[in-house]
C-alpha cells in the first residue's frame, strides 16, 4: 500500500490523536470545510464531505462538533480561502514523497515545506515528475468487530462480488481497495448487503516499491514525522516498501 504503508499512516493518525489531538481535530474541520464550499452541505450527495465526517468521526471528533464546522462553513466566508495542494519531493535514496494538504496560503505553506525538505537533505521536485509512480485508490475500512454477525467467508465473498479489486485483513481492520472511480459504487453495494463501513479515503499506491535499508528507513521516517506534523499538511505517501 502506499504512504508509508497505509496500515502505517492508519497507526500513524492514531498516534497523532493521542499526541496532538487539538491538532488533528483542526486539520479535520478544515477538510469538512472545503467540502462543503466545494460540494455543498449534503452529505448524502457530497462524497468528499461524507469522508471527512467519516473520518473525523473515526478519529473521536463528537458529532456535534462535526454538525458545527458543516452549518458554520454554510453562507459564509470562514473558510473560502482554504486551498488543496498536492506537492511532490524527493529524498535520498530514490524515495519519492506526495504532499497532500489544505492551506490558506500557498506560499507560506510551500516556503515552509520546502524548508523542512531542505533540512532534511531533500526537496521538491517539479509537479508531474513524480505522480506518474503512483496510482490514485479507493479504499474502504471496516471493523471486523463491527461486523461480527457475518463469518469472515461471508464477508470476503461480499467483497469479492462488491467489484472491489482486493482486500486485506490488518488485525482487526478489513481494508477494501478499490478503483478511484468506483469506490462509492463499492462501498454502496457492500452496504447494500449488510455490512458496516468505518472510513472511505483515496490513497496513492506506488507503482515501484523502494526496498530501504533500516537506517534508511529510520531517517526517513524523521522526514515524513515533520511533514506529517505541519498543520497544512493532510497526508504523506512514498514510495518505500
């Protein structure tokens, strides 16, 4: 999977929520935000809203805080700045770095990037030049707790006849991974047929996996905790294997 593997980035937004919560639950509303500027307040007809309720949800933001940053982003002007940026870097080795946030200066947040690439022995590559490694995604998380009254037979069979491409059993985490396009059409029929869906995100898969050596593995991981801990910065994929 890509990021650093997305059972990595699953663990790491755990950690964040114990550490930094006040931190993440900002990142959170302002993901919610730009859906609603983008795509309206309806979750039933808003996917990219749905995912972030969903997601803030997952992460233990209270539905009523997520029922405020929805109606407040509603008729006004909190939040009309905010801005997606998708950046690509390089890092020693080959490693291979996508960028995903939501800013409401581009050139704050690129200048500041930039620096803790540079910091770091690594820096941003021209936009395009990278992307190319990497598949956009569909995934789909489900508990397994929350769907104990179904067999595991049962529910790979769901699966397997949902039009998803393939899955994987991470402890007590299934995750369905989909094409891009076809990811609501998959979760709707796996809902269809009674099972419980957690979180639905995209994810970029690396095309190339990148064998590192620990160490390697070790001072990179250092860069991707001090971009991932930028409040603009959403997500971190590589890559590394």
């Amino acid at each position: 999977m890509a990021g650093h593997s997305k059972w990595a980035q699953i663990k790491h937004r755990k950690s964040i929520t114990d550490a930094k919560k006040g931190q993440l639950f900002s990142r959170l509303i302002r993901e919610i935000t730009v859906a609603v500027h983008n795509g309206g307040p309806k979750i039933e007809t808003n996917h990219r809203l749905r995912q972030a309720a969903e997601r803030a949800q997952s992460q233990g933001l209270p539905k009523d805080n997520i029922e405020r940053a929805i109606n407040r982003a509603v008729g006004t002007d909190e939040g009309k700045s905010l801005q997606d940026f998708l950046y690509e870097a390089t890092a020693a080795g080959g490693i291979a770095i996508i960028i995903e946030g939501i800013t409401d200066s581009k050139n704050r947040t690129l200048a500041e990037i930039k620096h803790l690439l540079n910091k770091h022995g690594a820096k941003l590559a021209e936009s395009g030049s990278l992307i190319w490694n990497f598949e956009k995604i569909g995934l789909v998380e489900m508990s397994q707790e929350e769907n104990a009254q179904k067999s595991q037979d049962e529910i790979e069979m769901t699966i397997l006849e949902s039009g998803a491409r393939d899955f994987q059993h991470i402890n007590e985490t299934c995750l369905v991974e989909t094409d891009f396009a076809k990811v609501d059409k998959v979760r709707q029929k796996l809902e269809s047929d009674g099972l419980k869906i957690k979180e639905v995100y995209h994810d970029y898969k690396t095309r190339l996996p990148l064998e590192l050596t620990e160490k390697a593995k070790k001072d990179a991981e250092t860069l991707l905790e001090e971009l991932s801990s930028h409040n603009d910065v959403q997500e971190i994929y590589t890559n590394i294997k």
